[in-house]
C-alpha cells in the first residue's frame, strides 16, 4: 500500500470480523486496496474459532454462516467441497473449527489471488494519528502505514473486566492447566460459560464447577424444524417504552403457539428488525433492558444446539456443574491461593461464602472500554479521537459506524465494527449480523458516499 489513495484502508483485527470486512470490501470495489493487521499472527480465526474442541459449536445453523449477506450458503458450500461432514444437513450446528477453517481459507484466497488488493500484516497497532489526507497507522515494529481510512476491528480483551480482576478469562488454547479435582468458579452462566465446561469436560476434570450469575439462566436450546415467523416493520411498536414492547411481545408469543408455533419463531422472526428496535428506544429504555431484561432475553436469542444443552442438563442433574443465582459482592485469597468468594443470592438478604481453587470470567465484554487492557484502545481515548457510548457497552459510532470523538463529531477516516459497536447496534455479535454490517460499511467506502458526520 502506497501512500494515501482514497482506495486505501487498513483493518485493524484479522479475526472473524476483520476477514468478513476485508472480503466485503474486495468484493465491493474493484479498486480498493487493503491492509489486515493482526498482532497474533494468524488471520481469519480470532478468539471464538480458534477452538479444535468438536463440542464448541456454531449457534447459528450452517447454511446461514457464509461470509456475505447474498450468499448466505456460502459456508455450507465450503463445507460440502472440503467434505467435512458424511451428512446433507445443512442446517447442523458444526464445530466452530470449520469455521475458522473457512475464515482462514477464505482470508488466504484474499492474499493470493493474481494482483491481490489485500495484504497480511503480522504487527500490532498500537496507535492511530488523523493527518490532512487519512491515517497514519503506527505498528509496534516502528512501522507505519498511511491510509485513507482505518476500521478497528479489534476482538475481545484478553483481561477480565477491572470490577472482575479477581478471575481469569478463560481459554480453550492456552493458560495453565486446571487440576482435576479443583472446584471451579465460572463467572457468567451464558454460551462463554458452556465453553469453558465443555473446555473442562474435554480435559478430564472431575471437580464441582459453580456458574455464578446474577440471575442464573441457562442458554435454551434450538429445535429443528422451525421457521421465523413472517414480520413486517409496520408490526412492531418501535420507539415505545420498555413495558410495552415486552407485553406486545408476550402477547405475539402466545398469539403463535395457539396457532401451532413455538417461541422460538418469534425471537427468530424478529431478528432483522433488532437493531432498528434497538436504535428507536429511547435511552431510558435501554437501560432498563440491560438491567431487568437482557439475561432473559439471551437465553432465548443466543441458544445452544440441542445435544450441548441435553448434556449440561445431564451435567446439572448429577451434580458436576450447579448454578447459583447470585451476586460477588467481595473477594479474598488464602494463603493456598484459593479465593473466597462472599455471594449474595437473588432475592436474598443473607450472604454466603464460596471457596474455590479457580475462578474464570466468562461474563464476555467488558461493558467500558476506558478500563480496556487494550492498549490502542487507550490511546485513542486519550486523544479524544473515540469515546465510550452512553450506555458503555463500547465505542460510540454513527449507524453508518464512524467513531465519534470526545466532542461527539463522527470521523469520516476511524471507523469500528463488530462487537465493539453493540452501544449503537447491539445485536451485532453473531456472523449474520456482523456481515451485514460490514457489507454496509464496504459499500459505502468504495461508492465513496460521505458518511454521516452528526452524532
């Protein structure tokens, strides 16, 4: 990459969401040119594919994983010719190490290609400079790479929330080996949580695994065989308060299964329009879903594949792994490096201690980057070049994903994507969400559209 051409963009993550964007960006401009850089050194896969353990499912069902919006199937395609699977099911829940599979396939044919527009780069950005004409990219090497625009892609940060420092964040491919008799504390009772059992189960650990939550809620199962159910925007009651939209919500959900259908094609039905909700309630009722609704929700929009959720039910029936509803309220180490941990159950006045040789922060993003461990994250903020969003779930960005600075003025040359954005998006976790969003952004960058500079 040479100079600063207006075609010139710099990726800042080369996990799922930098290779997703990178592709979306190729194939929406003939011109454009593209730099990944990704500290690790390996691209496509990031944290969540990274796995190789065959229990670390996809939540998304096959055919609905491809890296583009228009070809949803595209996945599954890969699947098919690389003859992963012996069955024609293509709406299975497959091992998250296909996907990175394909991601870093995919990634590589990026590279490869005669007259490839897309580039590696095995560095860390630890810095982002506006000048007259783009970016300035600067790298840990010393390296510096000018652009026009530049898209933080960054992934998740490998250090526990600062009000969690007490645990680990847990990892399926390094940290130190669990004793297997240790009793195990997991912070979080979500699809993380399931993870890091799984990741315990696959090693032989025998020892009691406690997952602490506020509200101690399992993830739901998929069932096959469903389809969403038929909605329109004209539907739903956008921009009403909290206690509406979830009576008109309760009311669909009962309206569907006197007519033979199940919960399950409501939430699905509803998919498309979430961000759109989410972005008309005002923020009063933001906060009150993050605080009294969110953990019900998940359960049912981010579902496990029917034999995980049978073998965790297995699991909590034979005692092996037990959920406790309740809140950390202090923390302390012994002398034998176990820690005490003083809970305080729902509903409960009363206090309880809980003694355990590991503790594990499975409670996924941190909710305020201004206590990121990531150290470009820091340094932007310290610029005022980005800021948190109101309700500090990430980076505050326009809906066309431009960062605002402190003062709230969208930058047309920094730009996020992918989780660090659920602030404006929220629901912009999972792949189909994440490509389309990249797919949008991509297309505004190569027609050369100006973004949106209000707040």
């Amino acid at each position: 990459m040479n100079g600063t051409s207006p075609r010139s963009v710099v990726i800042v993550g080369g996990g799922a969401t930098g290779t997703i964007m990178a592709a979306n960006l190729v194939h929406s401009s003939r011109t454009v040119r593209v730099a990944v850089v990704e500290k690790s050194g390996t691209f496509g896969r990031g944290l969540a594919y990274s796995t190789s353990l065959a229990d670390h499912r996809l939540n998304v069902r096959a055919d609905a994983m491809g890296a583009f919006a228009h070809e949803p199937r595209g996945f599954w395609s890969w699947v098919e010719r690389e003859k992963l699977v012996a069955h024609d099911d293509a709406q299975a829940f497959l091992p998250r190490d296909y996907y990175g599979r394909y991601l870093s396939n995919l990634f590589d044919d990026l590279c490869d290609l005669p007259g490839s527009r897309v580039r590696s780069v095995s560095d860390e950005c630890v810095d982002i400079n506006a000048t007259s004409s783009g970016v300035e990219v600067l790298l840990a090497s010393g390296v510096s790479l000018p652009a026009r625009t530049v898209i933080l892609a960054v992934g998740h940060d490998p250090n526990p929330a600062p009000e969690q420092a007490f645990g680990e964040k847990f990892s399926s491919t390094s940290g130190s080996p669990v004793d297997a008799h240790d009793r195990v504390a997991i912070l979080g009772s979500g699809l993380s949580m399931i993870d890091a059992w799984l990741t315990l189960e696959d090693r032989g650990h025998k020892g009691e695994v406690i997952a602490i939550s506020r509200r101690g809620l399992l993830p739901l199962a998929h069932i096959g065989g469903r389809s969403p159910l038929r909605l329109d925007i004209a539907d739903i009651p956008l921009g009403t308060d909290l206690s509406y939209f979830v009576r008109w919500f309760g009311q669909l959900v009962e309206e569907t299964e006197k007519a033979g259908g199940d919960w399950r094609d409501v939430v699905d039905g509803l998919r498309p329009f979430n961000q759109r909700i989410w972005r008309e309630w005002p923020r009063s009722a933001k906060r009150r879903f993050l605080e009294h609704t969110k953990a019900w929700w998940d359960i049912h929009r981010h579902r496990l594949a029917p034999d995980i959720r049978a073998r965790a039910e297995a699991a909590i029936a034979e005692g092996r792994l037990k959920l406790v509803a309740a809140k950390v309220l202090e923390t302390a180490r012994t002398d034998a490096g176990s820690t005490v941990l003083r809970i305080r159950h729902r509903n409960q006045d009363a206090t309880e201690e809980l003694l355990a040789d590991r503790v594990f922060d499975c409670t996924g993003l941190s909710k305020n980057i201004t206590g990121t461990s990531l150290e470009l994250l820091q340094r932007l903020l310290a610029k005022g070049l980005i800021r948190p969003d109101p309700l500090q779930l990430g980076i505050d960005v326009t809906a066309d994903c431009a960062v605002l600075d402190r003062n709230g003025t969208a930058s047309g040359k920094i730009f996020a994507i992918g989780p660090i954005t659920r602030g404006t998006f929220f629901e912009i976790d999972a792949i189909p969400e994440i490509r389309s969003q990249c797919g949008m952004l991509a297309t505004r960058l190569s027609d050369g559209l100006s973004i949106s500079r209000s707040a």
